[in-house]
C-alpha cells in the first residue's frame, strides 16, 4: 500500500482561507474544518495560539503545516500504510516527527528538500528517502531507521542519535556530504558520507561515522567514545586522537557499509578485509564506480590518557 500527499494542496486549502479571512480564530476553526472534511484530521487548539504569537495569524503559519503533515501520516499509518510519498515539502521544518514510542514499519520517499529535524525522534523499520537536501538536525535523536539523503545535510546530521537497551540508533547514508559537526553527541547509529565538516563528532559517545570524503578539520572534540574513519590528513580535536586501523576495525567498516550494500551497490564486499582493503561501489552522485582504499584511511577516538578514564 501507498499513499500520496502532496504538500501544496494543503497549502492552497489554508491560503485559500487567509485570502478570505482575516481573524486568526476563524481562520483556525475554517482551517481544522478543510482538514477534517478533506483529511480526517484536527489540530490542537494551543497551535492557534503558538501560530498568532510567532507569526500573527493562523494562515501564514508554517507550525499548521508541519501539525497537519505528520498528522496525516499518523491516520494513515494507524490505518495500515506502510509507504508514503510526501511532494513539494520546499524545505518544511520538523516533518516526519511521528513520536511513536515502539517500532512501526514505514517506508518514506520525499520528494524534495527538507527542513530542520526531519525524522526527529524517528522509530521505524524501513527506509526513508530524501531525494534532495536536509537542513539541521537530520533524524535528532534517533531511535531506529535506516535514512538515505540523495543531496547534502547541513549542520548536526544525527545529532543525540540514541543507543538504549531497545534501540542502536538510525543508519544514515548522506550521498554528497554533510556540514559540521555530523554526529554531533551521537550515543549510537552508523553515518556514511561522501565529506564531513568541521567538528563533526562533537562530543560523541557512541557510534561510527564513515567519511568517505574529503578529510576534515578537528574530528571528534571532547567525545568519549564512538569512531570516526577519515581518509588520512583529517585532523582530531581536543580530546581525541589518531590510531591506525586494526582488522577488527575492517570488520566493524564492512559491516557500516553492508547497511547500505545495494544502495551504493558496493562490489564484493564480502572480499573486503586488512588484506583486501579496496571498496568499489557507485554512488549516485558522479554515477562511477568509485574506489577507495582504506589502508589510506585513519581512526578516530577518545584520548583515554588525557580524559582521566
């Protein structure tokens, strides 16, 4: 089963009612009225409040958009859906926030760019799409999922990614990079990206972040756990340092990429070991096969003698 939603026809609905009405408590009651008749949904009466106190009226609102889209998907995957596709989002903030405490089984694509927080708090088994860019605090605070971003991530890409006794955090494919500090205070999950920023491991306690681009500057400051694979002259921060890979790391970086083995349709990786140290995969960014040698890579991690552990 799938469902469309498509984004600008609920942006004409409520336009459409704020080029005929200007008092924001009718436009919110004309507004919850359309979504209910066209969509089966009703919003909070505290978001007409938040909405006139941000932003002056109900219509201009971008909080009514964002309630009502993860609202809708919430009805529809309560009414057994188990793929949407969501069109035109123009870089909509804080969508796919469905906060469902267990695991649902869902599969997104979206068709665009996307704001700040998309799949915050995600939960779900499956995979979500961005086919186009992700702005701050891509899936913050992450609990389980697998996201696959076709363009760039600004700042803090899985940020607080969680690892708890029923959760090991979100799998995360960024195909042209991400900004700084990717796995910002991340305690678990697994980033691959074709480059990563200035800072990026902030504080990380936990999980792998894979840069498979261009070296960075001051990986890993003040982190207290967790690993970042970097080709060589990326340079650690305060509080980390620089190893050499051993071969258990050739196995925990195989079995990084093995989450996304058909995605980036990567070549005899099976092979792949300290003895057979090439990866050949393709990335649909340059649309070639690409090859990278991770003998010429370095690791990342805690400064033990220096944080007193």
């Amino acid at each position: 089963m799938c469902y469309t939603l498509d984004i600008d026809e609920l942006r004409a609905i409520v336009q459409d009612i704020g080029s005929k009405i200007s008092n924001p408590d009718t436009q919110f009651e004309s507004v919850n009225r359309a979504f209910e008749e066209d969509y089966g949904i009703r919003l909070p009466y505290g978001l007409k409040r938040a909405s006139i106190e941000k932003f002056g009226d109900v219509a201009t609102s971008p909080l009514i958009m964002e309630r009502a889209i993860n609202s809708i998907m919430k009805k529809k995957i309560g009414d057994g859906e188990t793929k949407i596709i969501l069109r035109n989002p123009k870089a909509l903030y804080r969508i796919g926030i469905l906060g469902f405490d267990n695991p649902i089984k869902l599969d997104i694509i979206v068709e665009g760019d996307v704001g700040n927080f998309f799949g915050a708090f995600c939960n779900f088994n499956g995979t979500w799409i961005v086919k186009g860019n992700a702005e701050n605090g891509l899936a913050d605070k992450g609990y389980k999922g697998k996201i696959i971003v076709d363009g760039f991530a600004t700042e803090l890409a899985c940020q607080n990614n969680q690892a708890t006794k029923f959760s090991n955090g979100v799998d995360v494919l960024i195909r042209k990079g991400c900004m700084e500090r990717a796995m910002g205070q991340a305690r678990g999950g697994r980033l691959i990206t074709f480059g990563a920023g200035y800072n990026s491991g902030l504080y990380m306690s936990g999980g792998i972040l894979l840069n498979l681009g261009l070296p960075g500057e001051l990986f890993g400051p003040g982190m207290v756990g967790g690993i970042i694979y970097s080709p060589e002259g990326t340079t650690a921060a305060e509080g980390a340092i620089i190893t050499k890979l051993t071969s258990r790391d050739y196995q925990i970086i195989r079995e990084t990429l093995r989450i996304f083995e058909n995605d980036l349709l990567i070549e005899q990786l099976d092979n792949f070991s300290m003895e057979n140290p090439i990866i050949s995969l393709t990335n649909n960014v340059k649309r070639n096969t690409q090859k990278y040698s991770i003998h010429d890579f370095i690791k990342i991690v805690p400064n033990m003698t220096n944080s007193g552990h």
